[in-house]
C-alpha cells in the first residue's frame, strides 16, 4: 500500500457530487468558525507581529490577509491567515488526535482560489477533502505522535493544505505525490514553544509550506513517491505502527468531518 498514492488518486477524483450534504454543511460552518477566529486573531497582540513582517516582504498580491486591509502574495496571504487563526486557540479541533483542522488548511485554499478565481463549488469542495484528508492522516498516525512533542496541527495540516490546493489547482495525482513529499520533508513544529507565539507560528507555516508545495509540483520539483511509507519516511520519523486503515478505509465514499468539534472559548490543546 502507498499512502501518499492512495491520497493523491483521492484529491484528483472526488468530486463534489460524491459528498453528502450534511458533510458540505459541516465544512461551510468551519469555514465560518475559521473567518471568526481568524478575524479576532488578527487583532490578537501577534497582529502587529504579522504585519510589520509581512510589511518587509514587500510582496503585494492577489490574496487577502484577513483583518488588515491588504493583499500579499499567495504564500505570504496563507502564512498570515493561518498564524491568526491559530492565534487566540479557538479554532475547531479534533479530540482524538489533538489536531486542529482548519487553521493549517483553509489560508492555503483561500489564497490559491483568490489566485485562480476558484468557484464557491470548488472551494467547498477543496474544504471537505483538506480536512477529511487531514483527519485520517492524523488517526494514521495516532497518538504517538503527539506525545513524542510534535505539534500535529503542523506537521499533519500541512498534507491537508497540498490536498485542498492540490485540488483547486488541478494537479495531476503524480504531482499531488510530489507535493505531498515535498510537504512531508519540510514538516516540523515542536510542542515545546506551546504558550508562546510561535504556536499559531506553526498553522500559518503548514498552510505556507503546503501551498508551496503544490507550487513547486506544478512547476516540475519531484519528490519520493513512498514518502509516507519508505525507509526513512514520515512513518519511519514520526510514529509507531501507523494505523493505515485509518487512512484509507472508505476514503473517498466516507467523510469523517462530523468528529470535528468546535470551541465555545478559547483553550489550549
């Protein structure tokens, strides 16, 4: 079995038709908590952090960082969307895994759909495979994870984010395998920061690497096509005996976003 493969042929050919409604509904009201807590985010203390950084970068573009009145490049627009809405922890989350779903996947979508375009249909439908996408892959790689100090919401996020753009962008599977590796060599974030700011730090990145991934893909960067599975791949790394039924069992038939929870006030996970 190939995860990264099985994930790919997933992105490339679910289409909205496939998708319940009681599952797109979920998805429109992350989309709606996720525009909340980011909007507030950004007027958390780490606004200010956010843009006087971005105001270096001097890279104006065609998507919009939430709460500040300007638009930035693709990447930067996601990194600065995804570090607010990760900003106050009052971001929906999945209780299993400790993962927190949308803040690392929805900066990555909006941007690239901002960038293309993209119709309301296919945003929806780039949500709901990002965030199915991610919460497998977060069972997959179960709890072990977690407690080895790695923050989920950034090293799992990021694979939902090079799905849900992956998607809008109309990459091939082989080159949503590509995105994928690139995505799973870059991944990172420590739960030793937890309580500083370098926590939302760590959404905005896997939104930022996950959307650079697929840019990258679809420029012609390869990557290894058993990231997941090979010697010395991400399950290798990052866990113990991945639970890969988790992933794949009903994918594409079956959605598992009604597991994820929201937050009636802010607390950290």
């Amino acid at each position: 079995m190939n995860i990264g493969s099985e994930i790919a042929e997933y992105a490339v050919h679910t289409e909205l038709s496939d998708i319940p409604t009681d599952v797109a509904d979920i998805a429109k009201r992350c989309f709606m908590d996720w525009l909340g807590v980011t909007l507030a985010g950004a007027r958390s203390e780490l606004g200010p952090v956010v843009t006087d950084y971005l105001s270096g970068c001097g890279n104006e573009g065609p998507a919009t960082l939430l709460g500040s009145g300007h638009m930035y490049d693709m990447l930067n627009a996601a990194f600065g969307n995804g570090v607010y809405s990760h900003a106050l922890d009052f971001d929906d989350y999945h209780m299993t895994t400790v993962l927190h779903t949308t803040a690392p996947t929805l900066p990555a979508i909006l941007a690239a759909a901002e960038h293309s375009g993209s119709s309301g249909k296919d945003i929806l439908t780039a949500v709901v495979l990002a965030l199915d996408a991610t919460l497998r892959l977060g069972k997959g790689v179960k709890r072990v994870h977690y407690d080895r100090g790695w923050h989920i919401t950034s090293t799992i996020g990021r694979f939902g984010a090079v799905v849900g753009v992956s998607r809008l962008m109309g990459l091939s599977a082989d080159a949503v395998i590509n995105a994928i590796g690139i995505a799973a060599t870059s991944a990172g974030g420590l739960r030793n920061v937890f309580g500083t700011m370098s926590k939302p730090f760590h959404a905005g990145k896997a939104a930022m690497d996950g959307l650079m991934a697929c840019l990258l893909a679809r420029s012609g960067m390869d990557s290894a096509s058993d990231i997941f599975d090979g010697r010395h791949g991400y399950f290798d790394l990052y866990t113990e005996a991945p639970d890969h039924e988790a992933i794949t069992t009903g994918l594409g038939k079956e959605f598992l976003l009604s597991e994820i929870s929201y937050k009636t006030y802010p607390a950290p996970l």
